[in-house]
C-alpha cells in the first residue's frame, strides 16, 4: 500500500522495517545470532558503521528493493529465518539509534512514504499524515503465505501465524520505540478490504491534507 502510495505521488518510498531485517540479515551472515537466538550486542555494535542500507528502484517491478553494502538482499530479508530474529535485532537501542538517524536523513526534505513500527511515534512525530495499519494476524500470515509462496519460497501457515504474533508482542513490549498508534494517527483495518478499497481510502487522507 505505502509503495503504490508513493508511485502515485512520485514520492520516496522507504521501508523501514527492510532496514532492520538487513541488519538481521547482516548478524545472521557474520554469526552474530547464536543458535539459541542470543545476540552478540557489542560484535554488532562494533559492526554498525560498516551496515550501510539503502534502496534502489527496479524497474521490473516497479519498486523499490533493499539493498545491504550494495548487495541486492530484498528476497533474503522476507525469509522466515530473518523474521524470527528481527524483533529482537530491533529492540536493540544502538540498533534502533542507527537506523532512525538514516531514516531522519533520507526524509528531512519531505516527500517521503515512510513504512515502519515507530515512523509516527519517533522518527517523524510530526509528520504531515500518520496511518497506523493493522489487519487480523490470521490475515495478515495469510497474506506473507501467500506473497512467500508466489516467490517460490519455502513457508508454512503455522509457523508464519506463530511468527507474527510473537513479533507484534515484542515489538508492542520493547523498552526502546514499542510499537504502538500516535495519538493524532488514523487507524486504517484492513482486514476485510481490498487492495482497492484501502488504496481509494489511503489516497482521500492524503488529498485532505494537500488541500489544506
């Protein structure tokens, strides 16, 4: 929704929730994960200076992809594995320190859609327009089923169901930038609507504003 947004508006479209996955992505590749999940937090803080994120736009698609230290990782970073190990990543507070920095960086112009669990609360708390999306986890697993499916990806409803729970509880329970709506953000339920649907509503919010 927030890429179609921004090809609308021929804004920025920057995923932020990419950028922490990346920085999973880059952990899991150094073996900085064990394999009972804890993380070796002063190897990765070490590391940070050199986990450089940005996005590229492809023209196949469309869309943006993500890419880590100029290595195209977009289909790397949606895997189960980097969702399992993500939350914790990102409620590391130097972690979280270093990507809103990049996040502040690529927005101070304006237009931007920023995607994220903290972009209205922290990164941009006065943004022009705050949506805060949510759907059914059972939806929402259904959807990342599918969307892993149609990349030929292995996955499993269940397993991707139990991960979604879990990281809605970590990240809605962490100390640093918990997960939660800003008190001047719209709520948008998209369970029950179509691609259309939300699309047709996002984009009136966005012209109220403009006409303001």
């Amino acid at each position: 929704m927030a890429k179609d947004l921004a090809r609308k508006l021929g804004y920025v479209y920057v995923d932020t929730g990419a950028m922490y996955r990346a920085v999973t992505l880059y952990a899991l590749r150094h073996h900085l994960i064990s394999d009972d999940g804890t993380i070796k937090q002063e190897e990765l803080r070490k590391a940070m200076p050199e986990i450089q994120i940005s996005f590229r736009f492809n023209e196949l698609t469309g869309r943006p992809d993500t890419y880590l230290c100029g290595e195209r990782v977009e289909d790397e970073i949606r895997t189960l594995e980097v969702s399992n190990h993500v939350s914790p990543v990102a409620a590391i507070e130097f972690v979280r320190t270093a990507m809103v920095a990049q996040q502040q960086q690529m927005g101070k112009e304006g237009g931007v859609v920023m995607d994220g669990r903290d972009i209205g609360t922290v990164v941009f708390p006065d943004a022009e327009l705050k949506i805060f999306v949510t759907a059914s986890a059972e939806v929402r697993a259904q959807r990342r089923y599918k969307e892993l499916q149609e990349k030929g990806m292995p996955a499993d409803y269940e397993d991707i169901l139990q991960n979604v729970r879990q990281r809605d509880y970590i990240d809605s329970h962490r100390e640093v930038s918990p997960l939660r709506q800003a008190d001047d953000a719209l709520l948008l339920d998209n369970s029950a609507l179509t691609i259309e649907e939300q699309n047709a509503w996002l984009l009136k919010q966005v012209e109220n504003v403009l006409e303001r």
